[in-house]
C-alpha cells in the first residue's frame, strides 16, 4: 500500500513541488532524472536543488539511484502529493479522511468539498506496468511507458467515460481529476459481494444490474471488467464503477467482451443464489437483446 501523503501536504514548500514538478518532467524522457538537468527542469539554483532533494528524500516522496548516474525518480507518494496539491488550489476537495479500500490498481479515500466525496489514486502498473502496457487499450500504442504515464493515462480515460456515462448510466459522478487521481461522489451502499439480499430481491437487482449493462451500451461503452468487487448496491438501486478499462462498443473485441461480463454476473448470481436464478437465463441471450436494443427486463428470458 502506498503511505497516505495528505499529512505532508502543510509541511512542504513551494520550492519542494517545484522540485517535484521538475522530477516529473524529466521522467517524460527517462525512468531516472540525472541530477544535472534538474536545476533546468525544476527553475532552482543549484543549491536549492541540492536542499529541496534532501527534504523530498527525508519524506519518501523521490527515489536516488548512483549506478550509472546520479539520477531521481518519482515514487508513487510524489506523484500523489503533485495531484492532492492541485486539486485543492482548485478547490476541488478541501478536507482529507480515512481509506475506502485499497486493492492492487488503485487506493481510494474519502475526502470532502461541500459534500463528502471520493479520492481514487490509480496505481496501475506501479509494479508491472509493462503487462499492464501490453493489457490495456489506453497505452498500447505506446512503445515508450512508465507507471506513472500507464496511471495518468487510466485516471484519464476513466474520467472521460465517467463523463460521457453520467447521468445517463448509474455510475459515480465525476467531479474532477488531475494526473493520475480522480475526485467522484462517494457511493452509498455496500459492495455487492459483500451483499446478502433477500429472496424477493435476487432477481429485481440482477435485473437492474443487467439494465445498467444495457444502458452503458446504449451510450456507447462495454464495462470489460464486470464483477460482483465493482458494484454497489442500496435502497435506490445498483452503481457501477471501475471504467479505466471499458471499451467503445465499435470496438473489435466489445461483443466478446460483453458476453464476458453477463456471463460474470449472471455466473455470481448463479452461484450465491442458485434456487433464484433459472438455468435458462443465458448470457448470451441477453448479450445478443443488448446489442439490438430490445432489452426490456430479464423475465423475458426465463419460462
């Protein structure tokens, strides 16, 4: 896990993030920034270099190599505390609070502006950007990638869907996104694998799930990651998050895709509440009414 900066945010200078800036943009050329160039990156003296280097080291926030050169490089908090620090001169979030979940490609935070939202870090290919690379449309056709272009380029995309989806689709609000962090509503609710639903309420969610599946195709995007970890459901109905990966349905692959992620959801459904969902529920069935606009509700497939 990555260590939550939002504490150090007070105590650094604006000589520190211009030193930080100055990291960040010499990675755009190298994964190590030698120490030479840094003074033309970062506008400071020699040194101020020298100081502002010692103070970021001392907090974590850059990495020192002296293999071949003496280089540095952003870790992960750097990149954080350069993203927090811009969304709260825009007055984006204004208060830092406790984690909402932390998983492989991503931590999460509640933060508050006039309303409790939500701070999403992307950390895709932090430690394996290169499968990420090689996985994800977003940088595929980049020959030359880091962990942090791999995350800004998600944070991005998943900002742009959010976008086009909402209110449309029910997926968080998007309120605002810098590098690789995103600013959305905070979800109500509880994860759907984590959820225990009633007998008269298995088929009624599994339906609105598979409507909101519909409507993102309707609004030209398949999800290609549907699972019970990215949904969340409450009294009002279910919400669907986790977009950086989602495809336009003009995509080769969208029809293969949506399959997958019926197929997903009905197989989770199937398998926590097997006397509720009927054997002839085929994804396939669904994908195919999903594609030609004729989906209406789920009992149209069941006898």
């Amino acid at each position: 896990m990555v260590r939550n900066v939002a504490g150090e945010l007070p105590e650094l200078e604006d000589e520190d993030f211009y030193l930080l800036s100055g990291v960040e943009q010499g990675m755009r050329f190298s994964e190590w920034v030698q120490r030479e160039k840094l003074p033309k990156f970062a506008s400071l003296t020699e040194e101020e270099v020298d100081y502002r280097l010692e103070r970021c080291l001392k907090r974590g926030l850059i990495e020192k190599k002296t293999i071949q050169y003496e280089g540095y490089t952003l870790q992960f908090e750097g990149y954080d505390t350069l993203a927090l620090r811009a969304l709260v001169e825009r007055d984006t979030i204004g208060e830092f609070g406790s984690p909402l979940g932390v998983g492989k490609e991503s931590d999460v935070y509640e933060v508050r502006s006039y309303k409790p939202l939500a701070l999403k870090y992307h950390r895709e290919g932090y430690t394996n950007f290169r499968e990420v690379h090689k996985e994800r449309d977003y940088t595929s056709e980049n020959d030359h990638v880091s962990w942090m272009y791999t995350a800004r380029k998600a944070a991005e995309r998943e900002h742009e869907i959010l976008e086009e989806l909402y209110p449309d689709v029910s997926v968080p609000q998007p309120i605002g996104q810098n590098r690789h962090a995103i600013v959305m509503e905070k979800m109500d609710g509880v994860e759907l694998s984590r959820t225990r639903l009633e007998d008269d309420q298995v088929l009624g969610v599994l339906d609105l799930l598979v409507s909101e599946i519909a409507n993102a195709h309707a609004n030209g995007y398949v999800h290609a990651d549907m699972s019970e970890y990215n949904v969340f459901v409450n009294e009002e109905g279910v919400k669907i998050f986790d977009w950086p990966q989602a495809v336009p349905t003009d995509h080769e692959n969208a029809g293969e895709f949506l399959r997958r992620d019926l197929t997903n959801i009905v197989g989770y459904f199937r398998r926590k509440y097997p006397q509720h969902v009927p054997d002839d529920l085929e994804s396939d069935d669904l994908a195919n009414s999903i594609e030609d606009e004729s989906f209406e509700t789920i009992t149209e497939f069941v006898a």
